[in-house]
C-alpha cells in the first residue's frame, strides 16, 4: 500500500507530501547511542514499515554540536548529516529554553537573503511546537500544541515563508492570528489507579511506559490520531502519523520531544 505512493525516485517528495488521507504512516525510529559522542549528540533514523515487514529508510537526524539552542538537522541519507549535503532537507531550532521549536524546510533564511542569489527559495516554516512546563512538577504529563500551516482545496499545504519574526508561525499563534493555520496538541492521558502512571491507549504500537510517549489530536476531533509517538524498547519508537501531516513534519516534532531540557521534561 506504501509503496504504490513511494517509488524510490520520490524520496524527498514523499516526506514533503501530506500523507493520503485515510491512512495511517506506520514508522519506527532508532535511536544510536553508540561511539564517541553519540552518548551525548545521538543519531535518529526513521524508518517505514511496510506490510511485508520490511522497514524503508526516509530519514537521519542529528543535534548539532556548536549551536548556542538546540538544533537537529534532517537529512535523506543514513551518513551525509551535513547543512550542506545535497541531502539536507530540514531543520529544527529550539529557543534558549528549549520550551518552543520551529522546523523549517532546506529554503534560505531570510537573514541571510542580501547575500543569496535572488533565485533563491526563502525557508518554509513546517511547525511550531510549545512545551508547558508541567503543573503537576515534572513527573506527570507535559502539555504540547503544534502549529501547522492549513491545508488548500486540493489538500496541499499551504506555503508559509516569513521574511520577517512578525510573520512567523510562533509569532502568529501568540497573536491569535490563525488564518491558514491549524492547532493541535496533544491528548491528555488519564490516570490509572492501578498502574500508579498516566496511561494513553495506543492500540499496541507502543509497549513501554515513557513520559515522552504521546499522541497529537485536533480539538475538533479528539478521535482522530493525527501522530502518536511512544517507546517500544530502550532505543526504539514506533512513529505513526496521518493526514494533514507529512513524514518531515511528524519526525521533527518526535526529535523535539527527544531534547533533553529541563522544561520538557
């Protein structure tokens, strides 16, 4: 089923493309710890799973080393993690906080504009995602809301390409300028008595409790499972996203999860 929207030449389309409604994207992303600063700066990749229970490499994603936020690149292939590698294809930046993430596509940033060619693309903005520090102290459920750009009547995301910090996704959300785009957050767990933790219902894809496993809803329809994240060995998560999102969209917003500052925690 994947596979009749994925030949080997759409690559990079597919990760750009929302994905086809009425399916759910199942993927898996390891974590690899191993090697000399991998402890610390580890590399994510994600996977496809396929029906015949063959996984497809999409995407790797490594925190930078030498920036003053948090800052994962994105790329296409396995090795080459470079800005400038012909397989770049996002980033995610993080405040000094590190409680607000944008990811944006491989465009230029508009700072640096005067001193690209004019044929230049300038960076689309992908999302925006807001940590809350926990109510609870930091042991019981974090509050995320996600920030996508809208959708068009063919069902194509809307292009989003601030010039400027006013036009930004996290500026315009905190202006409550919404036009063009859309809210999601994620659902709250409920309490079980029994386990003594706070429980989502995963329908099996996730095995292991973690307070980073979690699952983004809409508000107009708390049902339907836009993208759930969650932990099913030490190293391994399973990814699973669906319409409007597509796979760059959705494994940025887990690689936010990942980051380890004290206010997401």
């Amino acid at each position: 089923i994947f596979c009749s929207f994925f030949p080997p030449h759409r690559h990079k389309a597919f990760v750009l493309k929302p994905a086809p409604q009425g399916i759910v994207v199942q993927c898996r992303i390891t974590r690899d710890r191993k090697g000399m600063d991998k402890g610390i700066f580890p590399f994510y990749y994600l996977h496809l799973e396929t029906e015949n229970g063959k996984k497809r490499f999409l995407m790797s994603g490594r925190k930078r080393k030498k920036s003053k936020t948090s800052n994962y690149l994105i790329s296409l292939d396995p090795i080459d993690l470079s800005r400038d590698g012909d397989s770049f294809v996002g980033k995610v930046r993080s405040n000094v906080l590190g409680t607000k993430f944008t990811v944006f596509d491989n465009g230029i940033n508009p700072d640096k504009k005067p001193f690209v060619p004019e044929t230049a693309q300038l960076r689309q903005e992908l999302v925006a995602i807001c940590y809350e520090t926990n109510v609870l102290g930091f042991r019981g459920p974090r509050k995320m809301t996600v920030i996508i750009p809208g959708m068009n009547s063919e069902n194509e995301r809307i292009c989003i390409r601030p010039k400027n910090e006013h036009e930004t996704l996290l500026t315009r959300y905190q202006n409550r300028n919404m036009q063009n785009l859309i809210k999601l957050q994620n659902k709250m767990p409920a309490w079980n008595e029994e386990t003594q933790s706070y429980v989502l219902n995963f329908h099996g894809r996730v095995t292991q409790a973690s307070v980073k496993n979690f699952q983004i809803i809409s508000e107009e329809d708390p049902d339907y499972i836009v993208l759930q994240f969650g932990r099913v060995a030490p190293d391994v998560f399973t990814m699973d996203y669906q319409f409007p999102l597509c796979a760059l969209q959705a494994f940025a917003i887990c690689l936010s999860s990942f980051d380890g500052k004290l206010a997401c925690e």
